[in-house]
C-alpha cells in the first residue's frame, strides 16, 4: 500500500480505492484481534489468582493464631492417627506458602511484563492505525480531486462533442456547396464544349468556304489556262525560235494552277508524244511549245502554291518528303514469330534501317531492317510489365518505352539492362515518346494524366490533367498532342498551363503520328478509321476507311 507521499494515479477509479482499504482494515483488525484474544484470557487468569492471593494472604496475617491452633489440633488428631512420617509442623507449611507466594509473584511479574509488552504491541499498532487512517483521508482527498478532475472532463468532453457537432454541421453544409459548385461547374464545362464544337464547325464552315471559293477561282485560272495552251498549241515555233524565246524572257504567267488542272499532260502521254517520231518541223516545233508552257505553268504553279488558305511558307514545302506512288501490298516481304505474345508496339529508327518492336512478355526486340528483311539484333531485357509504346530518340541511341507497372523506362541502344526508370503515374502507362530533344520526353497514362521528363535528371518537370484517358501523344515545338477515350484530341502549350485547343472526332483516339512539317495529324480511332487533321485550319482534310487485306 502506498504512502500518503506517493503520486496517486488518476485514472484509478475511486471505488477500487476504497475497496482496497476496506481490505487492507479488515486484515489488520482479524491479526490484531487474534493476538489479544490470546492475552485477554491469560490477563484475566492472572488478576483472577492475583486477587485470590491477595485474599489469602490477608485472611492468614489477620488470623495467624487461630489457624495455628487449628493446625495443631488437626495435627494432633493426624498423629494420633498416623505415624510419625506424616507429621508435618508449621512453618514447613508456612516455608511451602511463601515459595507458592514467590512463585505466584514470579507469575505475576511475568504477566505484568507481558501485559506491558503487549501494551507497547497495543501502542505501536494504534500508531500504525493513525497513520494508515492519514493514509486513508490523503486517499479519500486524492479520490475528491480525482472527481473534480473527471467531472472537469467530462464537462470538456460534452463541450468537444458539442463543437464536433458544429463542425460537423458545417463540413456537410461545405460538402453540399462543393456538390452544388462541382455540378455548376459540369454545367460550365459542357456549356464551353458546346461552344467549343459550335466554334471548330463554323470554323469547318468558314474553311469549306473558302476552299470553295478558292477552288472556282482556280477554275477559272485553270480556263484561262487551258485557253492559253490551245492558242499557244495553234501556233507554230521552229526550233531555233526557242533558245531566243528563253533568252529575251518569257513572260510568266500570274495563274494559279493546282495538280489536277493538268490532267491531259500526264507522265505518261508526254512520254508517248516524245516516243513518236518527228515527221515535221511544225509538229516539233508544237511539241515544244506545249513543253515550255507545261514547264511555266508548274512552274507558277509551284510560286503561287503558299497563298492559299493557312498557307505556310513555301520553305517548309522544300523539305518535305513526297511520295510519288502508294499502293496497297499484296503479301508480307517477312513474317517472324519475335515474341511469346501479343505485339504492342513497333517503331522505326531515324535512319529506318533499325525497327523496335514490343510486346506482352516484357521484352523489346531491336531488328536491323536488310533489304526489305529484318535481322536479330538485340534484345532489351528488364521492363516492368507489359510493353505498350517504345520510341527512339532523334540520334537513334535510346529508346522509352511505356509499361503497365505504371513507369515508363529508358534503355541505351547496346545495352540490355534498363538505364533509368520514370515513376510516378497511378496507372498504367500507355505512351512514352520523346520531344524533339534526346533529353526530354513526354508520357501519358491511364490516370488522365500527361507528364513530362528530364531524362537528365529522371525528373518529372511537369503535370498535366488531360480530363480523359490518354492513349497516344506526339511532340512538336513548343506543343503536345494528347488522343484520349473521351474522343477529343487535345492540344498543349508546353510552355502554359492550359489546354489551347480541343479537336472533337468520331470514335476513341488510340493513336497519333505527326508530320514531319508540323502541319498535319495523323489519328487512328476505334471506328475503323484514319483521319487526316490539317492543323492550320484545325480541320479533318481526309477520312481513310479501314479495308481487311489478307497477305
């Protein structure tokens, strides 16, 4: 039992107080009352012989002679009845008293010194009863406090619930404004698309126009054309009239002419009229004379083709590639089984003579392409899932490919392990592609977010939330095409915050591709469809259908 000096503790319930002291009580008094039920009997033995003693003593100092002369007289009635052995005199017996009577007072003095032993038991277990009844009252003022303290609580708790319930009140009031906010702002945002598609088809309005009128006013330059052709057909040049023609200079005509103002002079009839033998200077010479106004026309042709509508210099149409024909293959130059599964994703190099192919067992494949054949070259071993996109860089010397373990990762070109991994999307990564830089890269993910990187660092510098998933982007200057399920291509400034453009198409976006000018896209969708997008007048130009081709 502790001290009244000890720290009580005041999450002990004061009922557990009391019955513990009430415990602790009850011992002492059953110790204490056995140890004096013991000396109360002998006490009183010992004062019932001590009176009856000192009766006895009394009783023989005030009547000594009668009781010896009655001794005698029995005495002698005893020896006339006994032998002389059983004669005893009185101060034998007088000598017997007193020894009995010391002994007594040897009792008597052993009792009493027991009784005063028993009476300091008696005093120090009454001092130690003080003192635990001190310990009991410090107790009982310890319980009082621990009340108050309780009560106090109490009161806090009751005034904390009552605050909770405020605060509670107030967080739902907060969440109905949120809910009322969030559905004003649905509101807004289907309101700003409507207006965005309103705005995109006025402006398909606009364009269709404008190409309509551009279309008659070649029409007529075409007309103009063709009739300056039959009058310079009708005329008749000789052969040495020419290199004097071109020396003086020929007037250039002003006249737009678009590629199919020019149906009659194909490739192929012009190479039949020189196949044909010349049979007079005339014909030649009207030979020639269609020739050099064929040649003045594409020429013109060629000056005026940057004026039309969004036109872009004609310095970006110097470095175009074309394609002088395109025709559906027929059969597959070669077929390899390169992966355990399913093929995600296939790209080609810079150079196109090394192809990158992807797929579901984790691994990417590099293949030299060799006269229309591909050739093992490397393997890339280390991807964290299933491969969704790969991409090389403008030099050729890595590769980004995206994974569904929700990272993207980059790999060098001779190496088979991964160089660095990029985390930090919430779901599956669908596109990695680099910009135009071999340092930077853009990903998009399941999670509806875009991200772009420092591979320098494998930072993520910035985040966007694209509103939708995203499955493909491409990169241009200082902009990043984003295609999503939500069927909307989307348009970001890499230098603001904010999406600058929304082009709305048929079916879900699952891939882009961006002309090496920067002025057309490319997307694939989900409706079996190819769309040709013109990004001067934001516009779809052409619509390819899907055709199932059997090789």
């Amino acid at each position: 039992m502790a001290g009244p000096g000890a720290p009580c503790d005041p999450c002990a319930p004061a009922a557990v107080w009391k019955r513990h002291i009430v415990r602790q009580l009850r011992h002492r008094d059953r110790t204490q009352k056995a140890l004096f039920l013991e000396l109360v009997p002998a006490y009183n033995n010992l004062l019932e012989k001590a009176e009856l003693l000192a009766k006895f003593s009394e009783k023989l100092k005030s009547e000594p002679k009668d009781t010896i002369s009655t001794r005698h007289e029995d005495w002698r009635e005893e020896v006339s009845g006994t032998g002389p052995d059983q004669v005893s005199s009185p101060a034998s017996l007088r000598v017997k008293w007193q020894q009995e009577k010391k002994g007594l007072q040897l009792v008597c003095g052993e009792m009493a010194y027991q009784v005063v032993k028993k009476s300091a038991a008696l005093d120090t277990l009454q001092s130690q009863l003080e003192e635990r009844q001190d310990r009991l009252e410090a107790l009982q003022a310890c319980v009082v406090q621990l009340q108050e303290a309780r009560a106090q609580q109490s009161r806090q708790l009751e005034e904390r619930q009552a605050e909770n319930a405020a605060q509670r009140e107030a967080y739902e009031t907060l969440l109905q404004q949120a809910a009322h906010q969030e559905a004003a702002l649905r509101r807004l945002q289907e309101e700003a698309r409507d207006l965005l598609e309103q705005l995109v088809q006025r402006k398909a309005r606009a364009a269709a126009e404008r190409n309509l009128r551009n279309e008659r006013r070649e029409r007529a330059n075409q007309a103009l054309v063709s009739q300056e052709l039959k009058k310079a057909a009708k005329r008749t040049v000789s052969i040495s009239e020419i290199p004097n023609t071109l020396e003086d200079g020929t007037k250039e005509e002003t006249v737009a002419l678009a590629p199919a103002a020019l149906p009659e002079f194909s490739e192929s009839e012009t190479c039949e009229k020189w196949k044909r033998p010349f049979r007079s200077a005339s014909a030649t010479s009207l030979t020639l004379s269609r020739c050099v106004d064929v040649v003045k026309g594409l020429l013109d042709f060629k000056k005026r083709r940057g004026h039309s509508v969004g036109g872009a210099p004609e310095q970006r149409y110097q470095s175009i590639p074309v394609c002088v024909s395109a025709q559906i293959p027929s059969q597959a130059q070669d077929v390899l089984d390169a992966h355990l599964s399913e093929v995600n994703a296939v790209c080609f190099g810079p150079n196109s003579s090394l192809l990158a192919t992807g797929g579901a067992d984790r691994l990417i494949h590099l293949w030299n392409v060799v006269g229309g054949r591909l050739e093992a070259n490397q393997t890339l071993e280390g991807a964290g899932g299933s491969v969704t996109s790969v991409d090389f860089d403008p030099s050729g010397s890595q590769v980004l490919a995206a994974t569904y373990n929700q990272a993207a990762q980059l790999w060098k070109v001779g190496e088979t392990q991964s160089k660095e991994t990029l985390s930090g999307h919430k779901d599956k990564v669908t596109a990695a592609k680099f910009k135009l830089t071999r340092h930077q890269a853009v990903t998009g993910s399941r999670d509806r977010t875009v991200k772009e990187w420092d591979l320098g660092r494998a930072y993520c510098s910035r985040t966007i939330n694209v509103l939708s998933y995203c499955n493909d982007v491409v990169c241009g200057d200082h902009i990043i095409i984003s295609g999503h399920n939500d069927q909307k291509i989307r348009f970001w400034d890499s230098r603001g915050p904010h999406c600058i453009q929304v082009i709305p198409v048929q079916g879900r976006v699952t891939s882009l591709h961006l002309s090496y000018d920067q002025l057309h896209l490319l997307s694939c969708s989900r409706d079996n469809t190819l769309k040709a997008i013109d990004l001067r007048i934001s516009n779809i130009r052409q619509v390819f259908r899907w055709l199932q081709v059997q090789f």
